[in-house]
C-alpha cells in the first residue's frame, strides 16, 4: 500500500514532508497522462498563441485608424489607409475566431482523451488490487473517486485551462502591445501589478484550504448518501431514517459551510480586483490625457491605452475563476493519484508456476496471519487437507474460519509460513491457474446485472448453452430456471433481486460447478436460507462436492453431515479434528454444539 493512500485519504492536516509526497505523485500522475497527448499539446499552444495576438491587435489597429487613417481622409483624401486597417481588423477579428474554435476543439479532444484515459485507469486498477484494500476503502469513496473527483478534473480541462492559458499569454501580448505603443502608459500598468500580485496571493493562500474542505467534505457527502442506499434494508429494519437524516443534515450543513467560506474569498476578490482595475485605467487616462493636451501622446495612442488596460484585468478575474477549478481539480488529483499508488497486498508471482492437472491437497505449513501487526488471528498452524477430502470448519465467530478460507483462496498472504496447493506455495501459482483451481462460494450469492446464463457462465466464460443446462441440472437449478418468464435468458435485474435467496444460492452453485474446480470452499453458503430453501441447496451440495476437495465453513450443523471431516476452531486454532460420527459420540465442543443444535429442532 501506498504510504499515503487509505489511511490518509479524507485528511485534511497534512506536514509539509506528506503534502511534497502528494504533490510529487500527482504531477507523476499528470505527467504520464499528458505524455500520449504531446503533439496535440504542442498544435494546441500554437494555435491559442495566434489566437490570442490576434484578438490582440485590435487596438493598436484602432489607434492607427485614428491617428494616420482619419488625417489621410481629412488632409489629403486619401481613404486607402483607413481602409487597409478596416480590413486588417476584420481579418484579425476573423482569424482569431476560427483559431478559437479549433483550440476549442483540440483543447476537449485532449481532455476527454486525459479523461477516458484516467477513468479506465482507476477502473482497471481498483479492480487489481487486493481484498484488503476492497475491505478497508468504501465503495462510496470509489465512487466519488469515478464522479464527484473525475467531474472536478473535467471542468479544469474543459473550461479552466482555457482560461489560465489564455489569461495568461492575453496579458502578456497586452503588456507589450502596451509598450509598444506608449512605455509610459505601460509603466503605470505595471505598478499596479503590486497590488494585483499581493491580492492574487493572499486568495491563494486562504482558497487552498479551504478548497480541499470542500472536497472533503464532497466526499464525505457522496459516502454516507452511497452506504445508506446500499444499506437501505438495513436501515428499514432497525428504523435508522431519523439518525441517518441527522448525520446526512450534519455532512449537509459542512458541505455547505465549506462552499460558503469559499464564497466569502469571492466576495472580497472580486470587487477588489476590480477596483484595481478601475483605479489603474483612471490613473491611465490622467496621465494621457494630460499628456495629449501637451501634445505628447496622440489620441488614438490614449484611446488604445485604455482599451488595453480594461482589459488587461479581465484575465485577472477569469484566472481566479480558474483557480477556484484548479484547487478542486487538484484535490481530486491528490484522491486518483493515492488510489492509483496503492499496491496490491496480494501481489502476483513475478515468475508464476503452471498447474495443469491439480489433485486438489491442501496443505497449511507454520501458518500466522494477522491482519493487524498488533491483532494476530491464526497463530501457528499447520493443516493437511488430502485431495478429495470434504472438510468442515465450525466454531464460534471470530474464531478464525473465513480468514482460513481467506487464505486458501489467497485473497490473503499468511504473514509467515506458507499455504500449498499439490505441494506448490499458491504465492507461486498463476493467477489463471489458481483461480481455476480454487473457488470460493459466498452466503451473498452475488448475481450481476444479465441474464440467469450470464450468470452462471461468469465461471466458463466461453461455455455453451448445453454446457450452462447441465451445470443447472447438475445442482437442482434447471426446474426454477425454466420457471422463469424468460427462462435462462431471464434478466436477473441488480444484485439478483428476481429471484430468490435459495434461487440465487443454486445459481452460484451452478456457475462453480461449471467452473469445475478441484478445491471448492463455502463460506456460509446455506446461513441465509430458510429450511425449505436449505433442503433444496443440500442437494445441490451432494452433487457439487462430489470428487473434489471442500471447505465448508457452517453454523447450521445440518450442512456439516455432508463432510467426511470436522474441524473445529477456536482462537484460530483447531481444537477438535475427527470424523461427524466420533465429534458426536465425543463429550467436546462439537458435541455440545450438536446437541444443542438437536435439542433446538424439538
């Protein structure tokens, strides 16, 4: 993991030594997005510096017309000159729209370019990374990393961009037109730079704070509103309607202070650049007017002067506009470039065993884990599974039986020691290979958006029709299935949620049986069934397991009649090991837990 990444995600109290790191890996970030763009970049500036002395020109021209076109007119009745700069304006007028136009076109084909390129990214990466990360980052902070972060970016592409670049070089091109025309007028332009250079720094200085409020503060918005609607039966259930208001209303009322101290920094900027503004172009026109009734200065001169200090503060004002987008931009490029930076904690083997006939013996050698250094779960243990073997693990929560099945499905990596498939550590195996070898069943059941073959392919991608029934067949799906009013072309809607929980738990079934793998784990697969629902998974069950290894992690003691061993754990270690018969006939815990068990059917 990245030093800086999940656990500082949503601070907001950095040092100065995090804040160079931050900053460091979001230029890498940019860098790397704008590499592939750098032709286009470099067409892009060409075309706006034109542009822009383009539009330019237009008052030095007016200041030609005037002082050289009209007395040709009037002394000599000439109206050549004049017409040459009518026709120069226009043109210049011209080229500098069209050139507009195309830098507004190569400007968006470069940003949605940086954008797709930069959401395919995050897509691509969070979905690499390990199950720690899934498990400690909220998919409401994913999401806000794909919308409220990627949205902030795209206004500084689109808009902000534009304006900085062309703040930037229309004030430069004015400062030397200005010179150009009269050194005097532009020397007092430039003394109140100072006062534009000290406000401009004092509204960067207070809206960088209070900018990565607002995104923090966006964030934590988009999260709670994110985790309440996943949530939302849950929240029926235990009627937290009235606690989850008053914490929305809490994030709501932050959100809304953050913006509002933002819109104070505006509310003092603005009138105060443009009383800059005014003051510079009233101490323009005293000085060249004074100097036009000396004789001077000439009047188109002044005229030009004036045009070009008006609107050389116009920039001023769109450049902080643009700082606003840059602040909010670089907030949410701080957020990308800390999930993009994180490392899977799972990494893959740099030079990866096949396993092409797997038997399917497990072994556990000298195993801890601990998902905390201070928090040890599974302290010492060795286990040997024999191929073909079904195991099931009991025992009270917390005792350590998901994170076994964790670790055989390496989700995660022991802390020491190692967990073998055949003999081979799976910290070797490829990817493809364990994960055709190894399959894990959850109690969730999750079916995603498509259709009921869809879903039961997600294991045999590349399986057909025939090969989709059978598995269905296989495991008492097919009936239910053909039930259904499209059959296996039914849509299963988000999350399976047309069909049942027993309905949805055959349907996994199915798709490992296609996936015919040669270790097989349920973790909790039947604990959300009613009995009816159970009785028909069971017999699912039998067919699943059958020549194949299997962990079956169970509180329902009825699941665990199927299994040729049990394991019961413990504080992460095992306690009993021996076959359903012997643990019943036994006095230990599994015969205190089946007892019970039985006594609670009466």
């Amino acid at each position: 993991m990245s030093v800086l990444g999940v656990e500082g995600e949503e601070r907001n109290d950095f040092s100065p030594e995090e804040s160079r790191q931050i900053r460091q890996r979001s230029i890498r970030l940019l860098g790397s997005l704008l590499s592939p763009t750098r032709a286009r970049l470099i067409l892009t500036m060409c075309v706006v510096v034109i542009s822009t002395a383009a539009q330019v020109a237009g008052p030095a021209l007016i200041a030609i017309g005037i002082d050289r076109g009209l007395p040709a007119i009037v002394d000599e009745g000439n109206g050549t000159p004049l017409a040459l700069v009518v026709v120069a304006y226009l043109l210049t007028g011209v080229i500098g729209a069209v050139l507009i136009a195309w830098y507004t076109v190569l400007a968006a084909r470069i940003s949605q370019g940086i954008l797709i390129d930069l959401r395919k990214r995050v897509f691509l990466h969070t979905q690499k990374l390990s199950l720690e990360f899934h498990e400690s980052y909220t998919s409401g902070r994913i999401i806000a990393r794909q919308t409220s972060d990627l949205d902030a970016i795209r206004e500084l592409l689109d808009s902000g961009i534009n304006q900085l670049v062309q703040g930037l070089l229309y004030m430069v091109f004015i400062g030397i037109a200005l010179f150009s025309l009269d050194w005097v007028s532009g020397l007092v332009l430039m003394v109140f730079l100072v006062p534009l250079g000290v406000l401009t720094r004092w509204f960067q200085v207070r809206s960088q704070r209070v900018f990565r409020e607002t995104r923090v503060a966006s964030a934590r918005l988009i999260v709670h509103f994110v985790e309440t609607m996943t949530g939302i039966r849950a929240v029926k259930a235990f009627r937290k309607e009235k606690r989850n208001a008053a914490d929305f209303a809490g994030y709501v009322e932050g959100y809304r202070d953050s913006n509002s101290r933002v819109i104070a920094l505006f509310g003092t900027f603005d009138p105060v650049l443009v009383l800059i503004g005014n003051v510079a172009l009233g101490v323009v026109l005293l000085v060249g007017g004074l100097r036009v009734a000396d004789g001077g200065l000439q009047i188109g001169v002044l005229l030009a002067t004036l045009l070009y200090t008006r609107q050389f503060f116009a920039p001023a004002q769109e450049m902080a506009m643009f700082y606003n987008s840059y602040q909010s931009a670089a907030a949410a490029l701080e957020k990308i470039s800390g999930v993009l930076e994180e490392q899977p904690s799972v990494p893959d083997p740099t030079r990866p065993i096949d396993l092409w006939n797997a038997k399917g013996r497990v072994r556990f050698d000298g195993v801890e884990f601990a998902y905390r250094s201070d928090r040890v779960i599974l302290p010492r243990f060795d286990l040997d599974i024999p191929a073909g073997q079904v195991i099931a693990l009991v025992g009270s929560t917390g005792a350590g039986k998901s994170t076994l099945a964790k670790l055989m499905s390496r989700f995660y990596d022991p802390s020491s020691g190692a967990v073998s498939l055949d003999g081979l550590d799976l910290r070797m195996l490829h990817p493809k290979d364990l994960r055709r070898a190894v399959v894990m069943v959850t109690q969730e059941a999750y079916l995603f958006s498509g259709t009921v073959s869809e879903n039961i392919a997600l294991g045999k991608p590349e399986a057909t029709r025939d090969e989709i029934v059978a598995a269905a067949r296989a495991v008492g799906a097919h009936d239910f299935i053909t039930s259904l009013p499209g059959g296996y072309d039914t849509d299963v809607n988000k999350r399976g949620g047309r069909v049942s929980a027993g309905q949805r738990q055959l349907i996994s079934f199915a798709r490992a049986f296609l996936a015919d793998p040669v270790v097989l784990i349920l973790d909790e697969a039947t604990a959300s069934l009613d009995i009816p629902s159970e009785r028909l998974v069971q017999e699912g069950l039998t067919t699943l397991l059958a020549d194949r290894t299997a962990v079956i992690i169970a509180h329902r003691l009825s699941t665990v009649a199927i299994a040729d061993r049990v394991l019961v754990m413990e504080h992460g270690t095992i306690v009993e090991d021996g076959t359903p018969a012997d643990l019943i006939a036994g006095t230990g815990r599994f015969s205190q837990l089946h007892a019970a068990w039985r006594d609670s059917l009466v």
